[in-house]
C-alpha cells in the first residue's frame, strides 16, 4: 500500500502538490479556526465526564471525514483512469509505427524488412520444405518512362492485388522495394512450388489497365527450395536473386530454379507455358 501511493505520487508529480497544498490549506484553515473558537478548550471538555460529543456532532464528523475520503478516492482513480487511457494511446501509436515500419506504404505489402525478419525468425533446418520466389517485374521500367511515376505506381498497385489473390492464405507475399517482390511458402515441395510459380505467371497474363491504358508487363521468378538448396536466411535471399537473373535472361516471363545447373525447359516443372508474349 505505501509503496503503490509512493509510486502514484511520483507518477503524478503536479497532482500530488496540487493534493499537498490543498492538505495543508485544510490544515492551516483548522487551525486557525481552532484558536479562533477556542476549539482545544472544547477537545479537553470532552475529556471531561460532564461533556459528552452529541449524536449529532459525530454524525457531522463521520460525514465531513467520509467526504474527504471519498473526495481522495475519486480523484485518485480518475488520475488512474487518464493514465491507462494515455497508456493506451501511446501502445496503440507504438503499435502502429511499428506496423507501419514493416509495412509497404504504395502496395500495403509486407516490406523488404518484414520479410527478411520472417526468414531469420524461422528455422530453416526444422526439415520442413519451403519455396521462396523472388520475383522481379519485366517491362515496368517502360511504363515509368512513358507514363510517369504516379502511372507506375498504380501498375505495382494492380499487380500487387493480383499476387495477393493468387497467393495462398499461408504465404507471406512481400514487396521487397521498386518493382521485386517475394513470397515465403510453407510446406512446399518442388511440384507444389512449381504449381505456386505457375499461378504467379498467369497473374500477369493480361495486360495491366490504368486510366484506359493496357501495359504488357512480365515477370522473372527464382525460386530457392529449403533445405535443398540452402539452411540460412541469408543464403535464401542470395541464391534467389541469383536464380531470378538467371530468369530475366529469357526476356519474358519465366521461372528458373535457383538448383538447376542450366536454364531449364520450364515445361518439365510443369508450368503451363514456358513463356509469356510479354
């Protein structure tokens, strides 16, 4: 008890002399009453046996104590009430910029750090098969150079929503900065990521319209296939990139296994098409 009303004090420092003040008003004030009404002569008749307090005066002072008591306590926990309701505010803002910071403003994606987070905070070598795609976006360069930035970042806007609705509810679909992105699947062997792959690259099949304008615009995956190809995150993101180079080799949408020691026919991955008119 005495150490919580220490630490309300020191929580509330301004309240605190506010309560100290008015104590010693209070005080001052009785004291001075007292030695004007001679009140320390009516405390020692008391004492006396011919003068008893009455009924009434007890009442009186049972109330007057009740009250201030009472006064203490509700301000007390109102004081309390402010501070959980700021405490909450500021949990809550702490909580949205830290949202925020792991968050893509233009797509609404996870981000780059989001992602690379995700993979140290996994265990690679739990032994469970995962597929990571990097993805990169092919003739997106064009459609900033012709149409500007704002059209650009509606084309990532469209395409962004297209990846969502192809991804599976477990995958954790990233942009990784300009125009890459990047999915971490669970539980997927090499024909599970060839099937994810496949989804991906049909997404952007059709042309991307904004404001009344078709842009052909295509994509480079590299996959990684954990453990098979690598156990840590960082070598994940390294041979992906790698792989996906090796993607963008083919001037069109395709899909190259970072494990594979040569550009392979993406129709034995079982791919629907090997390459997009893009």
């Amino acid at each position: 008890m005495r150490g919580s009303l220490i630490q309300s004090i020191v929580a509330n420092p301004r309240e605190s002399a506010q309560d100290a003040i008015l104590a010693t008003a209070v005080l001052v004030t009785g004291l001075l009453l007292a030695v004007e009404f001679d009140l320390f002569n009516f405390a020692d008749q008391l004492s006396t046996e011919e003068r008893k307090i009455t009924l009434l005066e007890a009442i009186g002072l049972t109330v007057l104590l009740a009250f201030c008591i009472l006064a203490f306590v509700i301000r007390r926990l109102r004081e309390q009430a402010l501070d959980a309701e700021r405490q909450a505010e500021v949990d809550a803002e702490i909580e949205e910029l830290r949202d925020q910071a792991f968050r893509d403003v233009l797509t609404d994606l996870p981000n780059r750090r989001a992602v690379i987070g995700r993979l140290k905070a996994i265990d690679l070598s739990d032994g469970r098969s995962r597929a990571f795609f990097m993805m990169d976006l092919n003739g997106f360069k064009r459609v900033n150079d012709q149409y500007g930035h704002a059209a650009g970042d509606c084309v990532l806007r469209v395409i962004a929503d297209r990846f969502k609705r192809v991804s599976r509810p477990s995958d954790l679909l990233g942009r990784l900065g300009g125009d890459e992105f990047a999915v971490l699947a669970d539980d997927v062997d090499e024909a599970g990521a060839a099937a994810l792959g496949n989804r991906y690259l049909d997404a952007l099949r059709n042309d991307v319209w904004v404001d009344g304008i078709g842009h052909r615009v295509g994509v480079a995956i590299g996959v990684v296939l954990v453990p098979r190809d690598c156990r840590r995150a960082e070598d994940v993101l390294a041979n992906a990139d790698a792989a996906m180079y090796r993607a963008k080799t083919f001037g069109t949408s395709a899909l190259v296994y970072f494990g594979d020691p040569d550009q392979p026919d993406l129709h034995a991955h079982g791919l629907t098409h090997s390459t997009a008119t893009h």
